[in-house]
C-alpha cells in the first residue's frame, strides 16, 4: 500500500491493508479490494506463473 487504507476480502477471509503494507496471494483465489475512508494507492505486481495463469489458451473463448 502506497496511502490509504484498502478492505481485502481474499476468499472467507477480510482484512484491512494500511499504508506501508503488503499483501501477497494467489490471484487463483477468490478476492476484491476497495478503499476504506477515502482514496487508496496500491502498486500491484504480477509474477509469470501469475501471467500463465491468465493467459488465454489457443482456441479457448475466455477474454
């Protein structure tokens, strides 16, 4: 976290992530992320099995 407060619901679980600090998760489970009390910046980073995970396969029809 950059500034600001974010709520990270990472599947059942949900937890309040402050300025200075981080999270990391596997994107494959569920989650969402909003502002908590005003504008929040966050930096995200994606590693390459993240990448995979997401990319399209030939002839599939997910976008």
């Amino acid at each position: 976290m950059l500034s600001g407060t974010i709520r990270l619901h990472l599947g059942d679980r949900v937890m309040l992530v402050e300025a200075g600090d981080a999270a990391e998760f596997s994107t494959m489970v569920p989650h969402s992320l909003g502002a908590v009390d005003g504008p929040a910046e966050i930096l995200t980073i994606f590693d390459q099995d993240g990448e995979r995970a997401h990319m399209p396969t030939p002839g599939s029809t997910r976008r």
